[in-house]
C-alpha cells in the first residue's frame, strides 16, 4: 500500500473552531448568526457594525476549548495505521499557539508533535495530499492532492476536489492509493454531481 504525505488544517476542518467562535460572538452580542451565515474566510466580513469576531481567537483557552469535528479522529487514526505520515500545518494568533498544539496534541496524539507546522504560507510547504478550508492556501499549491473541506466559507471554489465530510475524504485516499489523478477524482466528482 501506497504511504503518504498528508498536510491537514486545524480550524473548519479538525477543529470545529468557527461554531465556538459563533456561540461566543452571539452570546455576547446578542446575535443569532449561524454557520450557514459566513459566506467567506475573512470572519470580519460578517461581523456587524460595532462588534468584534476575530477577538476570541486571542483569548487565553479559546482553542483548547474546541471539539474535533465528527469523525477526524477516527479517520486520522485509520490512516496513522495505514502509515501515512501526517503532519498539522496551521496559523494562529501568538496568544493562541501553544493553546493550538497542545489541542492537536490531546486530540490527534497519532500526529508527532515535531509535526505540527505553524505556518502561515502554506504554499511553502509541499506533499502528497493538503486539507484545508480555506482556497487561498490551497492555490496556489506544491500538493499532488490539494483538497477542499467542505464549509460554508468555501463554496465558491472551483477546480478543486471536494470532501464533503471526514468519510468522504477517506474514500478519496484510498482512490489516491489506487493511482487515480487529480484530474480522474474531479472528473468522477463532476460526473456524480450531475447524476
């Protein structure tokens, strides 16, 4: 069996992070906002007038407070037994950085700590497959397998292969184990969204 290089992002797509950060924000500023209402990355875009969003991402115990989303530790654990080699490539806040490795730490142990990438440019970094929310670190790209995690934020992404979920994304590494190309995964995925 093929081993791989696979680049995971932390928050939308390990991490639940943006619901946390919603709950705080509505809490606070008695709004009602939903995922459903970031309709782009930049979280300031949504923020009302007056208001601030980005401010809990600097608050002391924001991250170690988030929840895996559903089904990432089972499929990291799946493919930490495959061998693959995993590593965390994420940005943060300086308040926020040792708050967000011990998360992964607790969390995702398969993941050494010596691979867990702070970083803010991840089109520096190169592998076989990168998971992230965000398309601006997804092209450009040095990943063979750039690939999008479904969010809200991200819907206006074209070109790429998209995971709708932790399953789905299992199902693409194993056609990627298969020798299927970027370009057959977003051929099939176009052909089944037209079914």
């Amino acid at each position: 069996m093929k081993k791989l290089q696979i680049v995971f992002d932390v928050d939308g797509v390990l991490a639940d992070t943006q619901t946390e950060v919603l709950n705080r924000y509505n809490s606070e500023y008695g709004l009602q906002l939903s995922l459903e209402d970031i309709t782009c990355w930049d979280l300031t875009r949504i923020q009302k007038p007056g208001t601030d969003v980005i401010k809990y991402f600097t608050q002391p115990g924001f991250f170690a407070c988030l929840k895996p989303i559903k089904g990432s530790q089972e499929i990291v654990d799946c493919l930490a037994a495959a061998g693959d080699e995993l590593f965390v490539a994420t940005s943060s806040p300086i308040e926020g950085l040792a708050d967000k490795a011990l998360w992964v730490r607790k969390y995702f142990p398969q993941i050494p700590p010596e691979n867990i990438i702070l970083i803010t440019r991840k089109d520096m970094l190169l592998g076989d497959i990168i998971l992230d929310d965000a398309l601006h670190n997804l092209y450009p790209t040095n990943f063979r397998f750039p690939i999008v995690f479904d969010q809200p934020w991200n819907k206006s992404g074209k070109g790429l292969i998209r995971a709708y979920d932790w399953y789905h994304f299992f199902e693409i590494v194993q056609k990627i184990r298969e020798g299927y190309s970027y370009d057959k995964l977003l051929n099939k995925r176009n052909e089944n969204a037209t079914k």
